[in-house]
C-alpha cells in the first residue's frame, strides 16, 4: 500500500497555473476562429513575399498551377467525365425542381465547380446546387410569383435569392463562423437530412403521375391533397416509366 501511494504521488499531474481574463479570451477566440492559424506563414516574411503568400492563401490556384503535370490533367479529365455524367441530368432535374428553365441548371453544375478550382483548396468537396435549395425556392418564390404565369420576373427573384444566398454565405466563411455548426446534435443533422429526402421524393411525384398543376407547399398534407385531388390527371404512362426507371437504379446498386 505504501509503494501504491508513493507512485500516484509521482505520476499526479500538476495543475496549470491560472492565466488572465484577457490572455484565456484571447487563447480562445483564437482557437475558435483561427484554429489554422493561417497567419503564421506571413512572419518573418519580407512584404513581397506577404503579398504573394496572401495572393496564394485566397487563390490557391496560383501556387498549384506551376506544379500541374500531365498526370494530373488525366486524372482530372477521367474524374471530370464521370461527375459530368452525373451532373448534367442532375443539373436539370434541379432546374425542373427550381421551376427555372434546364439551362439554367447545366450553368449551375459547371460554373461553381470552375470557380472552386480556382479559389477552393479541397480536392474531395463537391459543389453545386442540392436538392433541397431548389425546393425551397421554387416552394417560397412561387407564393409571389408565378414561374408559368410571369416566367421572366420568377427567374429575376431566382438570381436575386440566390445572389443574397451567395452573399451571406461569404460572408460566412470570411468571418470566419462555420464553429457554428459545431452547435448542431447529430440528431437534428439527421433529421434535417431525413426529412429533406422525403419532401424531395414527394415532389417527385409530380413528374412520375405527369401532372402539370402541382403545390408549391412542401408539407406532407398539402402534397397528398394536391396529388389525390388530380386522379383523373393521372398518366399511366409517366407512372410506368418512372416506376421502371426507380427500379433500375435501385437494382444496379447490386451490381
């Protein structure tokens, strides 16, 4: 019992001494906005090299550029042709979400994805529009106006929302305030992404039954009123195909 006691004497660990208010608030702060600390590169530099350092960190293009191979570019063009096989039907399949014309959705799965390769960092992030956004659009846009009845003006509020969307979200990672997230339980994170795919597949509905007056509502009984109120709409059809089509790429999951 002695020689136990005399090891946990020797093995306890001293207490850190008590730092200022200000020097803890500022440790902290540091640690949650700068946890990077992207400005250690800067000291000791001369002031061209700061420039071109700060020119690098905000276009990461410029550094990687000079160091491309032709290895590389084959990689990118294979990997380029694969996603371009996903998200040109994906593009327009959100545009008819959005209610905004297919072009529009080919446009915003190929410029972001170019704009981020020349001011992104990640080589595994994948950017462009998602599913949901195109809902809650075309959901809280089509209540002012009508993308079939003043289709000009509905693409205006579209390039607007978005362009605030753009804005905020900048503004966002300039500030440095993506901690935030960090407040978010997995639960809430799962339920948001659960509840998102079901509103998703309800919309679907509208293309699978080929009714052409749908609600811009994304609750489940605003949904089922709009879908069961248009039996007589109903198209055997759209309903077969797209049931043919679901049943293919859930079976090719298998192979």
């Amino acid at each position: 019992m002695g020689s136990t006691g005399e090891y946990e004497s020797q093995r306890r660990v001293p207490v850190p001494p008590s730092k200022p208010f200000l020097k803890s608030l500022q440790a902290r702060l540091k640690e949650t906005f700068f946890p990077d600390d992207p400005f250690r590169q800067f000291k000791n530099q001369p002031i061209s090299n700061k420039f071109l350092l700060g020119l690098q960190y905000f276009v990461p293009i410029i550094e990687w550029a000079p160091r491309y191979t032709f290895d590389f570019f084959k990689a990118d063009l294979i990997a380029g042709i694969t996603v371009a096989s996903l998200a040109v039907p994906q593009g327009i399949s959100y545009a008819s979400l959005a209610s905004i014309p297919p072009i529009l959705g080919l446009y915003s799965s190929f410029v972001p994805p170019l704009l981020y390769a020349m001011l992104g960092s990640s080589r595994d992030l994948a950017v462009g529009t998602v599913a949901v956004a195109s809902l809650l659009i075309s959901s809280m846009l089509g209540k002012e106006v009508s993308p079939t009845e003043n289709p000009k003006q509905y693409v205006q509020l579209v390039f607007t929302a978005t362009f605030f969307a753009g804005v905020f979200q900048a503004s966002l990672g300039i500030l440095r305030l993506g901690f935030i997230v960090d407040f978010l339980s997995h639960a809430t994170i799962v339920g948001f992404m659960g509840g998102a795919a079901t509103i998703v597949c309800f919309q679907q509905l509208k293309g699978i039954l080929g009714l052409i007056h749908f609600t811009h509502e994304t609750d489940l009984v605003s949904v089922m009123r709009s879908v069961f109120s248009q039996i007589h709409q109903w198209r055997w059809e759209s309903a077969a195909l797209g049931c043919c089509f679901l049943f293919f790429l859930l079976l090719t999951r298998y192979f």
